[in-house]
C-alpha cells in the first residue's frame, strides 16, 4: 500500500522513514512554516517569560521560532531567574523541541506517550492543578499567511485563528481565572505545487493511496492546490477527529481514525491494507 504523508518538513521526511520498511511511503506536504518578517512583538513578549506561570507552545515550529527570536529564555533556568514558569506542549515531537532549547524536563508539561492522546484536552488533564485565579498563560502558535486569506478555511485552523484546540484551551484557562495572551512566532499556508506534485495528488486521490492527515488544516488545503478535484474514491487515516471529519467534509470516501503514535498509525495502515 502506498501512504501519502502530509505532514510539514522536515516531519513528513521523518515520518516516511519511520513508515518505509512496513509500506510504501511518500511525503507530499499540505503545509508550510516560514519565520516571521517582523519579530519586534515575538521579542517583547520574551523578555517577560518570568511574568507567565506557563507557556504553552502548539507545535515545535513554534518552539524553535520562539528561541530563534528568544535565544536567552532558556538560560533563564540556567540561573534560576525563572524556575517557576513551565513550558506545556501537547505532542512528542514538541517536547523534544523544548528540551533540544535546553528547558529542563521537570518544566515541561506534555501528556503521557502511553496515552496516545496529544491534544489540548489531553494537555488539560496534566496541568489544570496547576492553573488558578491569577494564574498567566502565554500561548505560542503560528498565523496563516497573508497570501492565504482568501482561501476557504479548515475546519480546524481557521484563517488567522488560534485553531479549535487553542481555543478550547483557552476558554478552559480563563473559566479558571486565568489570564491568557497569544503571540504568533511564525507563519503556515499552503505549500507552492509544481506538475509532480499535482500529478501525484490527482493519482493518489483515486489508485487507492492511504492519504496520512495529522492536521484538519492541510486538509482544508487540499481544495485549494486541487479544485474541482474528487474525492469520492480516496481514503484518508486521520489523527483526531476533527482532522476525519475535515476529510470528510471534502470528500473522502473512507476516513479511518487512529491515534498518533507510530505503532497505532502503522497497525491501523494494516488493518486497511
């Protein structure tokens, strides 16, 4: 079977070599980051991490832009300046980003790799004892690019949003008493598609690929860098249920759920062959 992974770079060239001794596995990215032309208020809002008790980041892409811009947070720790702020994140990969920072790793807060479950919700369950009224959250994320404004939203990340997730997290975090400000570290949009890369969508939404979505977002790409395509005989595994029902809003005629881990995608890719 042959699996189109749609994840951005360079995860999707990690996820095809994780997938490549069990199947055929392709990278054809639906998003794309790029860092910000202008870091004056990414700077400003880092020169008060010690006035947060937290700082949640949505992605690795937003922990390296962050310390890109930020390379003295980190250090804070290194002389105590700020032990009482922790770094959340929702998934594994971010976690890694943020000790790859040099953030010590009884700072971070993630949900358990055993739950399989790397979400906002998820993330909730770790840390709301940790969240009073008071309480200051930061939430690092990225922003849809300007150019991408007039394409139609996903049903996960609308247009310059915080997405369904951020969302919900910070409604949960003000119901608390807590109050919650945003900072855009970098920006995502649709990648630039050549003849190959069209070519291979345009075959693989009918020749019975398994198209791999870890976000509703580059779903919601998909009718932009395709129009007018159908979808009415392609098949989608997806990483959360908003990410299945974005698919299914476009199209998809089989949309399958699995959790995030490698061994939950790879049984639920067996399962479908």
């Amino acid at each position: 079977m042959r699996v189109i992974v749609t994840r951005v770079q360079p995860q999707a060239a990690r996820w095809v070599k994780l997938l490549s001794p069990h199947c055929e596995a392709l990278a054809l990215p639906l998003l794309e980051t790029a860092a910000l032309a202008d870091t004056s208020a990414l700077q400003a809002v880092g020169r008060h991490w010690p006035d947060y008790n937290a700082v949640m980041f949505v992605s690795s892409h937003a922990v390296n832009h962050f310390f890109s811009s930020n390379q003295d947070a980190a250090l804070l720790y290194k002389g105590h300046i700020a032990p009482e702020t922790r770094a959340w994140c929702t998934g594994p990969g971010t976690h890694t980003a943020l000790l790859a920072q040099g953030l010590p790793a009884q700072k971070v807060d993630a949900p358990p790799v055993d739950g399989g479950q790397f979400d906002s919700e998820a993330l909730w369950q770790q840390v709301q004892g940790q969240v009073g009224p008071g309480a200051r959250v930061l939430i690092v994320r990225g922003d849809t690019r300007d150019d991408d404004s007039d394409k139609p939203d996903s049903a996960d990340q609308p247009a310059a949003t915080p997405g369904v997730g951020r969302d919900w997290l910070a409604q949960t975090l003000r119901q608390a008493g807590a109050e919650v400000d945003f900072v855009v570290a970098y920006q995502r949009g649709a990648p630039v598609w050549g003849p190959a890369e069209r070519a291979l969508a345009t075959q693989a939404a009918s020749d019975g690929s398994l198209w791999l979505f870890s976000s509703a977002e580059a779903v919601g790409h998909l009718s932009s860098l395709l129009p007018g395509q159908s979808w009415a005989q392609a098949r989608a595994l997806a990483t959360h249920a908003r990410i299945a029902q974005a698919a299914r809003d476009l199209g998809f005629a089989t949309v399958c759920e699995s959790r995030p881990t490698l061994a939950h995608v790879l049984a639920s890719i067996e399962s479908l062959a």
